[in-house]
C-alpha cells in the first residue's frame, strides 16, 4: 500500500483561497479609505445619508489635523480631494492647501488645527493671531487648547475652496498726490498820475512913499 505523502504547506487550495482574500482585502481597503496620492489626500465616500458626517484625517497639510465634513444631501459615490498648493494672499502663511469636492453636496467642514508652536513663531505668527481664510474670507478661528508644544484650533467653513492658515496684513494705505493750488495773479493798476497845479500868484507893486524912498526901502 502506496504511502501517504503529507504536504508541509497543506491544501492548495486553502493556501490560494487565502491569498485571493488578503489581496481583495487590502484593494477595498485602498478605494475605500483615506488615499495619499503625491501631495493629495483623496477621500472617497460611497454612500453617506443627509445631515450625517465624516471625519477625516488629513496627514500632509501642516497644521491642519483633522476635517469633518457634513453633508446637506444624500451622497452616493463621491469624493473630496485635499491639495497643498499655493495662492494669492496678502499676509503671513503658515500653510496654504485647496479642499474640493466630486459629487459630495458639503453643508459645513469644521477644521481642528494642529500646530507646533515653535514653527509657528518662527513664520511670525503670535498664537492669538492665527486664523483660517477660505477663499479670501476670514474665518472665526478658536484656540482650544495647548499641551505644552503643540497648539490646537478649531474652524468652521461652510464652503470649500482655498484655504490659508496664518495672518492677514493690513493693506497699504492709498498714496495721494497733493497738487498745490497755484497762487492766484494779482494784475497791478497803474498809478494815477495827479497833476499839481501850481497857482501863479502876482504881487502887485506897493507904493513907495517918502520915507521908504528916503531909506532906500524901495
């Protein structure tokens, strides 16, 4: 009677099975998680209902930890993409990223902050001058707490768009040009010219009588 060989690496089937499953496992878990593409944080919701929520982790921003997205409809397939990148702004950043959606109807993203504190005085930001700005709008911006090293914030947006952490600075007061006012011409009148008129007066002769004759008085 032939010997039973005994398998080490037991049933194959068992052991392909299983290796089908882990890979499966791990490419659901790709879709359907918080997906780090480049400098893009890609976060795919398949289905969400109306009024509820979503937390998100956002690990390559600085500063920003966290974004919990509310949902004003009922969403089905979408996704909300988060991207460092630059933008116009007038003042001191500490971070600057673009948040947009695909197919998710957003009603509010409420931002929890996280941000050293060392870093940030090095950006020349005082901790009670941080805010968030959406698309050039401020944003009422909260210290919540600080554990020693790190500073946390929280932030309400009711839209996505670009987004800046750090401090806006007042805009430059307008130069006006004075122009003096040219001084008015004073037109000089001519002098009157006065003739005098010198009245000629005529001495009529005197009489001379004896005496002054006699005294050579005239």
């Amino acid at each position: 009677m032939p010997k039973k060989r005994n398998n080490k690496y037991g049933n194959p089937g068992i052991v392909i099975g299983t290796l089908v499953l882990f890979i499966s496992i791990v490419f659901l878990v790709t879709l359907g998680g918080n997906n780090i593409t480049g400098d893009a944080t890609i976060q795919t919701v398949s289905r969400a209902d109306a009024g509820s929520s979503l937390l998100f982790e956002i690990r390559h921003i600085p500063g920003v930890h966290t974004a919990e997205v509310f949902f004003s409809e009922q969403v089905n397939d979408g996704r909300i993409v988060f991207t460092e990148e630059e933008s116009n702004f007038n003042g001191l950043t500490f971070a600057q990223f673009s948040a947009l959606e695909e197919g998710i109807p957003v009603k509010q993203v409420v931002f929890t902050l996280k941000i050293k504190e060392s870093e940030l005085l090095a950006s020349g930001i005082s901790s009670a001058d941080l805010s968030l700005f959406v698309n050039g709008k401020e944003l009422s911006t909260t210290q919540t707490r600080t554990d020693g090293t790190y500073l946390f914030y929280q932030s309400t947006s009711d839209s996505l768009g670009e987004f800046v952490i750090g401090k806006r600075l007042p805009l430059p007061e307008p130069v006006i040009d004075i122009i003096p006012e040219p001084e008015p011409i004073v037109k000089e009148e001519p002098t009157p010219v006065v003739e005098k008129i010198v009245e000629e007066v005529t001495e009529e002769p005197t009489s001379c009588g004896f005496f002054k004759r006699l005294f050579r008085l005239c």
